[in-house]
C-alpha cells in the first residue's frame, strides 16, 4: 500500500476511505540524468529530485514502473535540460518502462526528453496517468545485429488521457535488418503537437526493416494536430508497413502535416494498412502521401478522409497508393469534407479508386496541376457542363450534384480538351456522380431554391461553383413578372456583393420582403473580367396567411383515382399516375400549404386483392402535418400492407400509424419511413407505430425515422405507445432506425418473430448532439430469432441520459443463431439506468449469447446482471462508478487468488463481466441475503480488452465516502 502523505485515514472494514486535505502543490525537478534500466548491481534504481526525494522503481521484472505517486502533493516533474535514458549492453528480451505521473505534468526544455536509443531491443514506454506532456523528443530507435526491434511509446490511456502533449519528436524505429518499428500511441484532450519549442516541426517515424513490421501511429485527442512528417513504413520489399490513424475528437482543430505522409512498401500484409483522418476542421498535408509497394501479393495503403471534416482538406503533393506490380491492388482514396477538397494533382494510375466529395456531396473540389490516367471513353453527351459526357471509368468519383474542377492551363491535361464529363457516383456507377468540368476564365454560379418562405419575407440562395480567373462580383436579381432572362434588366429590383478574389467557393443568401399569395422568380449572377455567367431561374409562390389546409373527411389513399380534399380550397391533392410509388405531392397546390390538419380524420387503405405491395409517399412540400385522432393513418389489412413515406415534412404532431397484416399466409407489414436523411423531419409525436404481422410467414416491416428535434411515441395525453415491427414463423421482422435530435421516448419496442426459425432485426436509436433523453418505459426487445446472415444490434447513441424502465430482451433458443449485442457507448454524456432484466442469451448455445456494451460519461445503474445471459457485460462510466442494486448471478469465482481487500482484491476466472482499470462497480451485500455468495469481498475484473487488469467489483460503501483505488 502507498503511504499516503497528507489527509484523514478512515478504515470501515476492508474499504480503504480519505477524506483529503488541500495541500500545496509541488514541482520535483529531476537531479541530473536518470537511468531507468540500472545494473543489476544497483537493487533500487530510482529517479532522484533536487531536494533527495526519489521514486524508485517497482521490482526488477518488466514492467518497471516509477510510480509517483509516493510524491508528497506533485503536480510538475520537470526534466528541465535532463533526459530520462536506458543503456542495458545485453541483448535481453523487450522490457516496459512505466512512468506514472499520477496526474502531474511532465515538462522540460532538452532536445532529448526520453532516449530508450540502442544496439539491441529498445524498450517499450508508457506514460500514464499523466497532466500535460511539454518536453523534448522521445528515441526508442533500435540498432545492431538483426532481429532488433525498436521501442512502442505510449502517451496516456484511452480512459486516462493526457492534457496537451508537445514533443520534439517520436522515433520508434528499428535501423537494422529484421527488426519490427514500435507503435506510437496517443490518447489525449487538447492539442498533439511535434513540435520543439522554438516553433520547428518535427517528425513521427516507426518504420521497421526487412521482412518485418512497422509500428502503427494512433493519436485520438481534441484539438489541433501538428507534424512534420509521418513515416511508418518497412525498408525492404517483404517488410510489412504499418497503418496511420489520427483521430481530432470534435473537429474543433485542425490537422498539419508538413510534410508527408508515408506508409509504403509493405507487402503480405494480413490487413489492409490505411492511412485514417477524421474529426478535424481542416486538414493540410504539405507534401506527399505515400503508400506504395512493388509486389503482388500486398494491397496498397488507403487513405481516408471521410469522417467529420468540418471544413477543408488541401494536399499540395503527390499521392502515389501504387502496387507497382499488380494494379488490382492499387490503394483507395476517400477525402469527404463539408469545406471543399483541393489537390496539387492526381494521377489516377497510382490509385484503385479516388473519392472526392465536398461540401455534404454537393460542392466543389479542385485540381490546381495535371489531373493524370483519366479515361475519357465515354456513351453520351456533348461535353458541356449542362450535357458533361458520361464516362465509362469509374476510378475517379463524386456524389451526384456535385463538381470536381480541373484546369485548362496545365499543359499535361490537354487530353481531356476543355470538356466536361460525367463521373462516377460514391457507388461506382459509371455515368450517375458529379461532374468533372473545366476550371475557366468565367466564373460559375447556381441558382439554388429559396429558404424560410414565411410571410413577411424569403431567403433567396445562390452558390458560387467557379471564380475563374479574376475578382468576382455575385449578384440577384428578382421580380413578380416571370423570368427575365440572363439579363439586368426588366427585374423589379437586385442586391450585389462585394467583389473578391480566389477559390471563395460558398452559399450567397439574400433576405427580401414579400407579400401574400404572389409568385416571384429570381436568377443570379457572377461577374469577371471574362464576362458574366447567369444561372438557372428559380421561383416560389407565397402562402396564404395562416397557411392550413384542413383534411375534409377521411380518404382512402388506394381507391379509384383518390386524391385529397381539404375544407379551405377546392383544389385536390391527385395521386401521381396508376404505378408504385404513387405519390401525393403538396407542392402542386399555389400556394404551399404551411399545415395539413387531418384534425379527427384519417388516411386509409382498403384494397381488397391480394396484389403485389404498393408504396405510398405523402410528399408535404415543407408543411407541418397534424390530427388529433388517435389513428391517424390506417394501412391494416388482410393481405399486403403497402409502405408508407412521409416526406419534406416539417413538424408531424398526430395519431397512431397502423401498417399491420393479418390474413393466410404469406402477408407482410408495411414499411413506414418519416423524413430522409437529407430531409429530416423536425418534431415527432405519434400515438403508436405498428408494421407487424400476425399471418404465419408473413414479414414485419421496418420503422425509420429522421429528425431534427424530439421524437415521441405518446399520445396527445401524455401515454407513452409502443413500436412494433414484429414477423413470424420462418420470416424476419423489421429493423427499428431513428435518428434524430433531443429527446426520444416510447413505452415499449418490439421487433422479433413468433417463431423458432425467424429471424428478428436491429433496433437503432440515435440522438444526434446527446442533448436529450432517451426514455423507454417498457421493454427493448429483438428476440426469437435464428440463423440471421448478419449480427443484429440493440444500438444507442448520442443521448444524454439513458433510461429503459423494463426488460432487455435478445434471448434465441437455437444453436444456429446470436443473439443480440445491446451496445450503448458511443456519447452518451449522462447516466445510464436499466430497471429491468437482460436476457441476450442463447438457450441452446451458451457460445452465442449477445454482448452488453454500456460506456458513458455519467454513472451505469442495473437492477440486476446476470452473466449466464450475457456473453459478456462491459461497463465503463466517465465518474468512475457503476451500481447493481440487485441480484448479480453466474458471476464465477473460480481459482480466486488474493485477498479479497479493495487493495489485494480477489483475481478469479471471471472473463464476462469487465470494466477499465480505475473504475468500481458496487453491488448491495446483505449478509444471509442478496448477494451474499459474492462474501461482501473486494473482486478483480477483466478490462474491456478481456486483460485481468480491469476494475474492481465491490460492496456498496457507506454513504459519504470517497473510494480511493489504484
């Protein structure tokens, strides 16, 4: 036990309490160099501090771990010019240092922080537990004879991240024939700079040698990312290069690499090796990306960019993903960003795919130099940007709607003659994506569709595509007599921007009055020294005031030429045409409505043939769609339910929705879908959705929606309803999606078939930003079904608190099925609380049972867990604490060893229930009673990677207490 300096000791029986003190904080600052790997001639090797305080190093196996929390009140270790080295002659097995900083900051001004450098195995080094890290460069580099690996370096601990890190430089490498590169592994929540202190970059290298491995680099962290070069690659041909993932957190920073980035020349590899960029602002690489290889029988590097680039990604080098010797096997590109995508060339021969898209999809990416292996052969067209030539060549790719630019003053790109073409979609459809179009002297502008038309005024919207050569003037022009022309005159009035210079490719929006009921159309227009380019017209209709359109009695949706009529116009909404999907579409009516009332009436169908199913769409055009009935589209019936879309929709505030199938056999539910993913919903409340079925081998149908706000399953008197999208025999269910943001809440979800040999589906609960609840009153249940291609998934995410008031159920009683994985850890900021039972097992085979996964920010809260139904139970909470009020069953104690103290806890043979290192899970002891098999003892857990170096699983303490453990 570590002496504890300074505070109140209170034993209760085997749980170790402090109640603290505040102290001053301490700075230690080393006392010339330290060796970490002494002789075996010194039995105490130690760090020592100006002042004779020391901390040894903890036994003489690996690990070896300086432990500063003997330290009376430290919160700065300071190197100063010192270095911290290792300098074993013998060429020993790989040893561990570990440096535990206890939460203080370790800093320095040397060149050389730590030098683990040497002609033998570099050691491994971990630093943990440690505040910010601002000092000079870390050397695990490895020299000699063959078979000498370099050291893997970690900085901090995916559950105990550093502050800020600065370094000089990470070398990991290994300099000679055979030897494996060190990983380099950061996990931090500020900033990551390479960079010494007077502003200079450097580098990360964990290359390996001949026939052997490269380290990986990961660095997860919040902030900006600096480097110069990143380099992890083998130096022979058979040598296996290593992947590159760099991960900003929340995008608030940006990435720099000054340099390249390298991870090439690997081959044989057993997985693909990428190159993974995400969740920045923006993103610069200031030299090249390699990722080539010059064998067969190796896949080249990918390189991807596509997760959360809030802004821009500009690579000003090559990008060569070449396998030299087998093209099959050419490396991809993906770069997405909302911002725009910029490369200095691409040459497409050096590539299996390029994916560039911008702007969500829709806007511009550039090719300032030679755009090289481009396939012109092409089906149709005229080579225009209105008519681009649709390519065969699917190599090079963009979202439909979208533009890639490349430019006609580089002599290399004379071959594609000015014209334009059309790419490639994301999919690899020839001909279906974005345009591949000459950068010109003129620039280009798009007239896009007006926002926010609500009386008083409207929001007109341009996009600017090219600036062409020359300062750019974008304007607008508008009126209420029709279409002008490309022309400035004849419009009753116009607004213009100020003139600017370069690549300002973004939105140009302009606020203008209007009145009730009139039509007004607009253009805009760009302006150069070339000339002035004109975009398409577009036009709107004002509202009515008010704005609701009133169902006037309930309307079959199937009949005979139906169409829709409200109380408040004689003009009818028609059904689009005789053929699936038939479509209601509202914006037909001049003008748009604002709400659709259905007030106590309903939507229906009532075909009575068996036919084939039908789609529904009820395209809103914008509207808010509201009813006070507590049915409110009624889809029921005998024989095939036809699916329902709710589209362009703003708030829906109304009944239930009843898709259900019943009749003989062979009858499925209908698929219900509100909003897109494009076009979300905003606010939704519904008494109940139903798209199951109760006819033997009929299908459920599935539940998806979109939104932008609250999502509620509770009727206009606050009952919570119920989703439920179940099969039956030998059939599937329907998977339950929502996805939406703020505050969701249901009484139960049930998607699972009623029989053995069904198949159930996924339930997929998104919340967007984690601003709001997640309440499910009932039970979460997927269950009953086998033999599925795929795994099925209880999924939440991005909530704030998580409450299911009843059971999870996932059970299967069938050796050819897995049951369902109930997974809650992505951003959930608050607290997690089960009530009820899980039961994710498999009846017949213990090897299948579904997996609990519950990680968050707040507290996990279970009423009871028992492990012969999980096939295991992760929990991982952000204040370290989760609670069983209840029952704990088939946790094994087999082959305990210790004893059973929080500071010598028992170690047993428990590999399902786990938790990280430094957390507690507390389970209420009554001596006699509950729990009482668990003997009122201290447990040790497996952490989350199944390594006994979990958390502890405990008595409940007495309220008041602060648990200390390490």
């Amino acid at each position: 036990m570590k002496a504890i300096r300074s505070g109140l000791i209170i034993v209760f029986g085997m749980v170790l309490c402090a109640l603290s003190l505040s102290a001053r904080a301490e700075t230690y600052t080393v006392d010339g160099d330290q060796r970490l790997d002494a002789d075996s001639g010194d039995p105490t090797p130690a760090i020592v501090f100006v002042g004779e305080a020391e901390v040894e190093r903890s036994g003489a196996a690996s690990p070896w771990t300086f432990d500063f929390s003997s330290l009376p009140n430290v919160s700065i270790v300071d190197l100063g010019s010192r270095k911290l080295y290792c300098a074993r002659t013998t060429d020993t097995d790989k040893q561990k240092i570990v440096l535990d900083l206890a939460g203080a900051d370790l800093v320095g001004t040397n060149s050389l922080a730590v030098e683990l450098y040497r002609n033998h195995h570099a050691d491994d080094l971990d630093i943990i537990h440690v505040g910010n890290v601002e000092m000079g460069g870390i050397d695990a580099r490895s020299a000699g004879a063959n078979y000498r690996d370099g050291g893997t370096v970690r900085i901090g601990e995916v559950s105990a991240r550093a502050g800020l890190v600065r370094l000089d430089y990470l070398y990991t490498s290994a300099g000679r024939d055979l030897g494996n590169g060190g990983a380099v592994v950061v996990y931090a929540t500020n900033d990551v700079q390479i960079v010494d202190i007077h502003g200079q970059a450097g580098d990360m290298v964990t290359s390996g040698n001949r026939v052997r491995t490269s380290g990986d680099v990961t660095v997860a962290h919040r902030g900006r990312f600096r480097v110069r070069d990143i380099v992890t690659t083998a130096a022979h041909a058979d040598g296996n290069a290593a992947s590159i993932r760099l991960d900003g957190g929340d995008a608030s920073g940006d990435m720099t690499v000054e340099g390249r980035l390298r991870a090439s020349h690997g081959t044989r590899r057993a997985n693909q090796v990428e190159i993974e960029i995400k969740n920045y602002r923006h993103v610069h690489i200031g030299g090249d990306i390699e990722g080539y290889i010059n064998n067969t029988t190796g896949r080249a590097t990918d390189v991807i960019a596509t997760n959360n680039i809030a802004g821009d990604i500009q690579i000003d080098g090559e990008i060569d993903l070449e396998n030299r010797n087998h093209p099959a096997s050419h490396g991809f590109l993906r770069l997405h960003a909302v911002g725009t995508v910029t490369l200095a060339e691409l040459n497409l021969a050096q590539t299996g795919l390029a994916e560039l898209s911008s702007g969500g999809g829709t806007g511009m990416s550039v090719i300032q130099g030679a755009l090289l292996g481009f396939d012109t052969a092409s089906t149709h067209g005229t080579g225009s940007v209105e008519e681009p030539w649709a390519t065969t060549q699917t190599t090079l790719r963009a979202p439909a709607g979208a533009m890639v630019q490349y430019s006609t003053l580089e002599g290399r790109n004379a071959y594609l003659g000015g014209y334009s073409y059309r790419l490639a979609d994301l999919d690899g459809e020839a001909g279906e994506g974005g345009i591949l179009a000459p950068k010109s002297d003129l620039p280009g502008i798009a007239t896009a569709p007006p926002r926010d038309v609500v009386l008083p005024s409207a929001t007109l919207v341009g996009v600017l595509t090219a600036t062409g050569l020359s300062a750019t003037v974008v304007s607008v022009h508008w009126g209420t007599e029709g279409d002008k022309g490309a022309t400035a005159t004849g419009w009753d009035d116009w607004h213009e921007w100020p003139a600017h210079e370069g690549d300002l490719l973004d939105e140009y929006a302009h606020t203008i009055p209007v009145e009730t009921g009139k039509e007004y159309t607009y253009r805009y227009a760009a302006a150069n020294d070339a000339g002035t380019a004109w975009g398409d017209a577009q036009f709107f209709i004002t509202p009515w005031a008010g704005g609701v359109l009133t169902l006037k009695e309930n309307r079959q949706l199937d009949g005979d030429n139906p169409f829709l009529t409200f109380e408040e116009t004689d003009a009818p909404v028609r059904r689009s045409g005789e053929a699936s999907p038939w479509t209601f579409d509202f914006s037909v009516l001049a003008p748009v409505p604002t709400v659709v009332d259905l007030s106590s009436r309903k939507l229906y169908c009532a075909r009575t043939t068996d036919t084939d199913k039908q789609k529904i769409v009820l395209d809103f055009a914008g509207a808010d769609l509201v009813g006070t009935n507590s049915l409110a589209v009624e889809l029921y019936r005998n024989h095939h339910v036809d699916d329902l879309d709710i589209i362009h929709v703003g708030n829906v505030e109304m009944g239930g929705i009843d898709a259900r199938s019943a009749g003989s056999n062979y009858r499925d539910g209908g698929t219900l879908r509100l909003g897109t993913e494009t076009a979300p919903v905003n606010r939704v409340r519904l008494d109940y959705l139903r798209t199951d079925t109760s006819s033997d081998l009929g299908n459920g149908g599935a539940v998806v929606v979109y939104a932008t706000n609250d999502v509620r399953i509770a009727d206009i008197h606050g009952q919570a309803g119920d989703i439920v999208t179940s099969g039956n025999r030998n059939r599937t269910s329907g998977d339950v999606t929502i996805v939406h943001r703020g505050r969701f809440r249901v009484r139960d979800i049930v998607t699972t078939s009623a029989h053995l040999n069904g198949d159930a589906a996924s339930i997929r609960l998104d919340g967007g930003d984690a601003s709001g609840d997640m309440t499910v009153e009932g039970r979460l249940r997927a269950s009953h079904g086998t033999r599925r291609a795929n795994q099925i998934e209880i999924e939440i995410k991005n909530y704030r608190h998580v409450h299911i008031g009843g059971d999870i159920e996932s059970w299967v009683e069938d050796n050819a099925g897995r049951a369902a994985d109930v997974i809650a850890i992505n951003n959930i900021a608050g607290d997690i609380q089960i009530d009820g039972e899980i039961d994710l097992e498999n009846r017949n085979h213990p090897a299948d049972h579904g997996f609990l996964r519950l990680h968050t920010a707040g507290t996990v809260t279970l009423a009871e867990l028992n492990l012969a139904k999980v096939g295991l139970a992760e929990l991982s909470s952000g204040g370290g604490r989760t609670t069983i009020t209840g029952p704990i069953a088939g946790f094994n104690m087999d082959n305990r060893t210790g004893s059973g103290t929080l500071n010598d806890p028992y170690a047993t043979d428990e590999t399902r229930l786990r938790a990280p290192f430094g957390q507690r899970v507390f389970y209420t002891y009554a001596p006699g009673g509950l729990n009482d098999d668990l003997e009122g003892k201290v447990w040790q857990l497996r952490d989350l990677d199944g390594e006994k170096t979990g958390g502890v699983l405990m008595p409940e303490p007495a309220a008041g207490t602060v648990i200390r453990f390490r």
